[in-house]
C-alpha cells in the first residue's frame, strides 16, 4: 500500500532532468536512491522533511532537496514533507517551539508573534531566535523520529500483509 501511494505522486526523472535550470545538477540526479519508492528511501525523506518543515528559515524546499542529494534518500518526498508547515500550521509550530526553547533555556516566556517585515526581524526576533532555533531543532527531530518510526512500521505491516495474503493464494490454489 505505501509503495502504491507515493508512485501517484512520484516524479518522472527524465522529465525533471531535461530542464535547463537542471543542467548544472544533471549528474547528480541519476542515482537511483534519489527517485525509488523503496522503504529504505522514502522513510528517511520523510523524516528528513519533517524536520526541514520545523526549523524557522526560509528555503525549506531547497534545504531539503540538498539534504536529499546528501543523505540519497527520496528528493520528491522530502520536498513534500516539509509542508508540514503551511501557512495553517506555522504559527502554533514556531509557538511551541518557542515555549520549549524558552522552557529549556529557563527564560521567561514573552509575547509572540510572527510578522513578516524587517522592522519585527530588527525588534522582536532578535530576542526570541535563540529558544526558538533550539526548540524547533528539538521538537523537529522529535516529530521527524515519530514520522520515522511511524511510517516504517505502517510500511513494514503492510508488506507482511500482503505476503499472508499472497501466501494464502497460492496454498489455496495448490489444495
């Protein structure tokens, strides 16, 4: 079933490869880890991507592009895993990052708000980007260790269902 569900969503690599603004990376893209729906490359983009998704800097797409190419594992399912964080989400996941930073680092928690524009970047980011930055480093690679464990026992799970049930077959069809 997972294998089933991501090649509905998979990439065609010769189509990628074939853009122009590709055509420095060109050589990099042929390994196979990079494009295969295999448990042992989609799992690790996924959680790859989560924890992409949870860190506060731009970019988050390209960053796991390049985490992809470096660690070989899935690059269309990490890219897509960092969505996790949508316009809808960002703001409670960068709150609660903020209050575990500001927990772990034994400050006072202030008031929060996330404002795109450079005067908040001068003022108010300034004081909270340290339990900010540690608390999405830490609850990202708690969400991205829960992905990971997740999806790997709903793929593993599935696989042995679907070898009992061919099993099952072929003792039927031989009796």
């Amino acid at each position: 079933m997972p294998r089933r569900f991501f090649r509905k969503f998979a990439f065609k690599r010769h189509e990628l490869t074939e853009r122009r603004f590709i055509a420095p990376f060109r050589h990099w893209l042929h390994d196979q880890h990079l494009w295969g729906i295999r448990r042992k490359t989609v799992v690790p983009a996924v959680a790859w991507g989560v924890f992409v998704g949870f860190l506060p800097v731009p970019g988050h797409v390209l960053i796991a592009v390049l985490g992809s190419l470096y660690l070989r594992c899935n690059i269309p399912v990490a890219a897509l895993a960092t969505f996790i964080s949508n316009p809808l989400t960002i703001g409670p996941i960068f709150f609660f990052s903020y209050r575990v930073g500001a927990k772990l680092l034994s400050l006072q928690p202030g008031p929060f708000s996330i404002e795109l524009s450079l005067d908040w970047l001068q003022t108010t980011f300034s004081s909270i980007w340290q339990p900010l930055l540690l608390g999405s480093v830490l609850v990202g690679s708690i969400c991205a260790l829960i992905a990971y464990i997740l999806l790997d026992v709903l793929w593993r799970s599935s696989i042995s269902d679907y070898k009992a049930r061919k099993r099952s077959d072929r003792q039927r069809r031989s009796q």
